[in-house]
C-alpha cells in the first residue's frame, strides 16, 4: 500500500473524533472502522494506531449503546496494546517522574507543555 494510506488512516481517525464530539457517533464509527481497516491493510502483524482506532470504535459503540460492541472493540485494542508493550515495539515514553507530594510540580510541568512525554505520579 502506498505510504499515503497511512496518512488517510490518520485523518480517518481525527474525523472519527470530530465526529464524537459533534454527538454523529455513527460517524464516528463508520470512519474509526474504515481506519482500522486501513491500519489493518497496511501493519498485518498490528500496530498502535490499528489499536487506538479500535479504542475510537469502542466509544463511538458506547455513545451509540452497544455496550457489548463496545467493550469488545476496546478490549481487543487493549490487548494489542499490552502484546506490542510486552514484545518491546512500543515503548512509552516517560519524560519525567514526580512524587505524590509533588503533584504541583507535576501539574506545572504538565502545563508549560515542555515535555517530551508523560508525566508519571507515583503514590
């Protein structure tokens, strides 16, 4: 597949969340699937992206209802998740990390938007 297919299947995905906040959560489902069939196509073996829009259809299914749908598709991106974590091809990126005691330094940091990625509080 050209590499333009996943540059659609991104823009699928920010429809699809448009979609949900505009309350059109058919919509939102409609192009979530479409995304992750595209992912689907592109990555056979998985991907993040196929994961976070099965995530996309699991909350466009539970704005419509379908809850059992719903739980169905965000488990299963779930699960995808947990595998590529587990087999190391997806690593997430801690940028720093805070005592509980420090939640306000942890906060600020948060809001200044000076990190280059999470922002861990430990209990």
């Amino acid at each position: 597949l050209p590499p333009e297919d996943g540059a659609h299947a991104l823009r699928l995905v920010e429809s699809a969340l448009v979609y949900l906040a505009a309350g059109q959560p058919a919509a939102a489902e409609e192009d979530a699937r479409a995304a992750v069939a595209l992912n689907d196509a592109i990555f056979p073996d998985g991907s993040a992206r196929s994961a976070y829009a099965r995530g996309v259809v699991g909350a466009a299914l539970a704005e419509q209802g379908r809850l059992d749908e719903a739980g169905g598709q965000q488990q299963a991106g779930l699960e995808r998740l947990v595998a590529m974590i587990g087999d190391g091809s997806l690593r997430p990126v801690i940028d720093s990390r805070f005592a509980f005691a420090d939640i306000r330094d942890a906060h600020a940091k948060v809001e200044t938007r000076s990190r280059a990625g999470a922002v861990i509080v430990t209990f």
